[in-house]
C-alpha cells in the first residue's frame, strides 16, 4: 500500500526540511542559550514542524505496528515518508473492534507526546530555557491540528480509507461513540487553552526568554576569570530569573573577601533587593533590601546557609529570599522596618 501524492508531497516537505535542520546544526548554541531573539524563535518554530514532526510521524506508525502485534496479527508492509507513513495488516486477522483500535493507536500516540510535551512546558521546576518551550508547544499545536483535524478532513474528502474512515465507520458503535468523545474532548480542551487569557499570558512568559543585557547588567556581568563560586551563582540566578513572574536584573560583584549575586526587580522607582554573598570562608549569606531611587527604605540580613555549595539548594534559597522580601511593604518616612518571616537555613 503505497500514499501516491501524500508520499510525494511529504518528501517535498524533506528537502525542504533539511535546510532547517542544517541552519539548526549551524546556529544550535545561539538559538538555544537563554537569550531568546525573533530569528532564533523563526527558526525553532521550523524546527517543530521539520524535526519534530517527523518524529511524531514515525512513532504514530510504530504504535499502529505495536498494536498489530500486540493483537496477535502480522504487519504486512510499511512505509515512512517523513510527514506521512502507513502500516498495512491483514483485516481477516482480527475483529471488527480490533481494527478499530488498530487504526486509533497511531493517534493516541499523538496525544500522549502532545500531552508530555505541555507537561514538560508548565510543571518543569525551574522551566526549561524559552527555546525549548517554546519548541515544545509549537509542536504539540502542529501536531495535534495535524492529526485531529487536518488528517480527518484529507481521509474523508480523498477517501483514501486511513485511520479516521476506519475509526469512523461505526461497526462497534459503543467504540466509535468512545472515540468521538475523546477526539471532541482534546479539540475542546485545545480550543479553551487557545482562547484561555491565562494560558496564553503564561506561555508567552515561559517562551519569551531573557532579554538582551542592560549597559546596567554588563557592568555586573560575571568576570572572563570568573570562579566556582561566581558560575553557581549565575546558573542560580539564571534558574530563578526564569520562573520570576516579573523582569529580574543579576550582578555579580567581586571584593576582597569573596563574590557576591546582586539580584533587583520591580517598578522604578522602588526596587527590591537580594544579595547573595559568598565569603571565601565558605556559606552563603543572604540579604534583603528595599531602595526608593537611590535613598535605602529598609535593609537586613536573612540568615546564612553553611551548607557546601550547591546550585539546586541555591536556587532553592534564592526563591524563598525573593518571595520573602517580595512581601515587604514599603516603610513609610519615619515608621520602623516591617517584620516578615526571612528563610531558614538547614
């Protein structure tokens, strides 16, 4: 069983295709750093459909060959042409219900990396870099149209028998009536992420990336002789910044008696503080502070963890000083420092 046109179109899309992948290979380091530029999002947004895809494809067609197994039955002949691909069987081999299940395991596949992908993007802690979420929902969006709606309509309009035709037949109709209600469910649930206020607002936070360096962040960028402390506490804050809901600014700033993280965020022209330091003796101490332009409202030690240096605990550790200092309110003129829990270090 060959796809005629289908074959010939998706191997189109290849030669196509691999001048992204080589564009990928060439700018790879650039695209993917925490610097997330309008050409790097053009290009990893080919690569959902030129790399991914493809991938999608060929597991699709492997979860139909798996399930013709796991039913006991023979796969035929096969065919992989990038964006399109068909595994063949012998319908006497199985049951009416069988075939049916048959033909949905190529889009189950679907749904479940659809489904991996989302997950990866909003429960990973800390977020992957933009690039990456942004890789990730720009494919379970292709890949989802694609199978739920695009790949439909072309099996019922050309008549080509594929899997929908098959799945659609209503020869088991409790079956069918299943399958209607799990496809109805995911093009709802897509549909509601899609016009979701909240959703959108948090996947252009997670894809949006870090902004290009201020003259204000160069001059605290991390020295070219920079130590082991001094690259902990940048990957920290890199950590961080990325799943602060607001723009983080971080310095790093190198004295006599050891490095210190200077991280600042909010609205000028009150800015609130923490720093970080890290005392070649060993620890790292944390504190806060609170400036109105350049006039300090309020400023105090957090505590010290003596623990060795560990870049999870630290990130860890920079959350919570930032949330603590992030419900600080703004001490009137005159009025003493506001009391608020500060973290504890084991």
């Amino acid at each position: 069983m060959g796809l005629g046109g289908f074959a010939l179109i998706s191997l189109f899309y290849l030669v196509i295709g691999a001048r992204v992948v080589v564009q990928l290979a060439r700018n790879f380091r650039a695209t993917f750093d925490r610097t997330f530029t309008r050409q790097d999002r053009a290009l990893v947004d080919q690569a959902a459909f030129f790399v991914l895809v493809p991938i999608s494809v060929a597991l699709h067609e492997l979860g139909h060959a798996a399930t013709i197994r796991l039913f006991g039955g023979d796969v035929l002949g096969w065919g992989f042409y990038g964006f399109a691909g068909y595994v063949a069987f012998d319908p006497a081999q199985f049951t009416e219900s069988q075939q049916i299940i048959i033909a949905a395991a190529g889009t189950v596949v679907n749904i479940v990396l659809g489904a991996l992908a989302v997950g990866l993007v909003f429960l990973k802690r800390p977020p992957f870099r933009a690039a990456i979420n942004e890789l990730l929902i720009q494919f379970t969006w292709i890949s989802l149209l694609n199978a739920l709606i695009l790949y439909p309509l072309l099996d019922f309009a050309t008549g080509l028998n594929g899997d929908w035709m098959q799945m659609y037949d209503f020869r088991a109709p409790p079956l069918n009536v299943a399958i209607l209600i799990v496809h109805v469910t995911v093009l709802g649930i897509m549909f509601w992420a899609w016009k979701s206020p909240r959703v959108r607002a948090r996947i252009a936070e997670l894809t949006e990336g870090e902004p290009e360096p201020s003259p204000r962040q160069r001059r605290g960028a991390i020295p070219a002789n920079a130590n082991v402390a001094e690259l902990a506490l940048r990957e920290a804050a890199a950590r961080v910044a990325s799943g602060w809901p607001s723009p983080v600014e971080a310095a790093i700033q190198r004295g006599p008696t050891g490095s210190a993280l200077v991280l600042s965020w909010g609205a000028d022209p009150v800015r609130r503080s923490v720093i970080a330091a890290a005392p070649e003796a060993g620890g790292i101490e944390f504190s806060g502070a609170i400036r109105d332009g350049s006039r300090v409202r309020e400023q105090r030690a957090l505590g010290r963890d003596p623990a060795p240096l560990d870049v999870d605990r630290l990130t860890m550790m920079l959350r919570l000083a930032m949330e603590t200092i992030d419900g600080w309110s703004v001490p009137l003129d005159g009025a003493s420092p506001s009391t608020a829990p500060t973290p504890a270090a084991d």
